[in-house]
C-alpha cells in the first residue's frame, strides 16, 4: 500500500444507461472514505433512469444526453466527448453504458476510460453473458473490468473474479452474483489508480510497476 501522500483524489464522471447500482457502489466507497475520489457528473444516454436518481439525491452533477437526439454515432460521440470534457475528469467510468462508442472517442480517453463486463473476458463480449455461459455449459462465471479501446469488450483486462457455476444456477441468479462482485471490485480498481498502483503504458496494465497477466488480477 501507498502512503497516504501518495494517493491522489481523483475526479470521475460516470457513464450509465440504466439503474446505476455500479455508480451507487463507487458514491458508497467514497463516503465509507474507502475511495478516495469524487464523482464530478453523471452523464445517462437514457432519460429517467434511477442512476439519475441516485446522482440528483447525492447532488452530484447529471444530465441526459440521449444518442437519439443525433442523426449519426459520430455526431453522438462528439457530443459525448465535449460534455466529459468540460468535467476535466482523470478517469471516465462505464457503468452499465449500454451504448456502443466509436474509435475517435475511445482513443480520446485511452488509458483514462474504464469498463466492466459481466463475463470472465475474453469470453462472452457484448450481450446475454449469463445466458451464453450456461448455454457453454461453464463451469465457471463472473466479471472483468478492462481499459476501454476500440474493440468491443477487448481493451486490456485489469481484473476478474468468477465463481462457480452450479446445476440450479439461472440467468437470474448469475445476474446477482456478478453484481455483488462488480460492486466490490469497481471501487478497488479505482483506488488502485488513486494510489498509483495501477497505470496503463503502451496497451499494458502495470501494478505494482509489473506487467499484468493476458486475464488481468485474478
């Protein structure tokens, strides 16, 4: 661990599209003092969602900024951009962002943009993990947390954790563990950057100033 002078406070803006229970997760670290860092704006591409909610009774910053109001996702992503931008943020969280962003973007936000995913990455990128997973007859499932690059779900893995997969497990009960996992592992990955453990150099994820392995910490 860091000394306490070490650690920076760091300023996000998180992207959501739905309920926002990864954004509740990091606003409940931070007040615990667990995550030390500030939410500067939450940015939903869907209008009145609970994530919304969540922001507004935090008074942290929110709005709307929906990808129907632009007549193309170049256009959408601009918008997007300029509207982080003005938080001057040191990290861009996904938290169930439901929209897919283009190269120009998330080249922009290289290094500084975070995903997390409910699969055990590189398996099940896009929609439907829980279902896939069973569908494969896995053994196993969880999430994955990865920088953001151009590939869809393939940006360096920073971390995973699975569990088990048994013979009575359902979409419906896969869904709750990996939220119950993604809620503990969202705030530590940030606070690893935070403490200057966790970097991104040249498409690698370092800890500890050690390259990281092909799946990220597990």
């Amino acid at each position: 661990m860091t000394s306490s002078q070490e650690v920076t406070k760091l300023k996000l803006v998180v992207l959501i599209s739905g309920s926002g229970s990864n954004l509740q997760a990091i606003i409940d670290a931070i007040d615990s003092g667990e995550l030390n860092a500030e939410v500067a704006a939450v940015i939903s591409n869907v209008a009145n969602v609970k994530g919304l909610e969540r922001a507004d009774s935090h008074n942290i910053p929110n709005r709307c900024l929906s990808h129907k109001d632009f007549d193309s996702r170049e256009a959408f992503d601009v918008a997007l951009q300029d509207a982080i931008d003005s938080y001057k943020p040191d990290l861009v969280i996904l938290a169930g962002f439901m929209r897919i962003l283009g190269a120009d973007i998330s080249r922009h936000y290289r290094g500084r943009m975070l995903n997390i995913h409910p699969s055990l990455l590189p398996k099940y990128p896009g929609l439907h993990t829980h279902q896939r997973a069973l569908d494969a007859g896995d053994s196993k499932h969880g999430t994955s947390i990865h920088f953001v690059t151009e590939e869809l779900d393939g940006g360096p893995l920073v971390y995973q954790k699975s569990f088990p997969i048994t013979p009575t497990d359902t979409t419906d009960t896969l869904f709750a563990q990996v939220q119950q996992l993604e809620h503990q592992m969202y705030p530590e990955v940030i606070q690893w950057i935070a403490e200057k453990r966790l970097s991104y150099l040249d498409n690698q994820v370092l800890f500890d100033q050690e390259p990281v392995g092909r799946l990220g910490i597990i």
